[in-house]
C-alpha cells in the first residue's frame, strides 16, 4: 500500500490497484506498475514546470 500510493497520482489509480491485489487478481502488477508510472510521468511534469 505504501508503495503504490507514496508518489501521489490520483486516488483512483490507488483504488484500482488496491482492489486488484486484494481479489488476488493476475492482472494486480499491471495496475501497480501503471500507476506507478503514471504517477512518475506527473511527477516529472510538474518538477520540469517553468518556477
């Protein structure tokens, strides 16, 4: 749970990723890995913003 939710995004990747760990669901990594890039993709957007 930390780690999915420690660089932000929205609250939906979360929930998503989350609901799919807990049913135990193959696909759960793919939704931890594309929030995490989601999440870092924003991340590195807004660092990159003119100040």
């Amino acid at each position: 749970m930390r780690l999915i939710s420690r660089n932000g995004g929205t609250g939906a990747e979360r929930v998503t990723a989350l609901t799919s760990i807990a049913n135990g669901k193959e696909s759960s990594m793919n939704h931890r890995l594309e929030a995490y890039a989601t999440d870092r993709i924003q991340v590195h957007t807004t660092e990159g913003a003119a100040v």
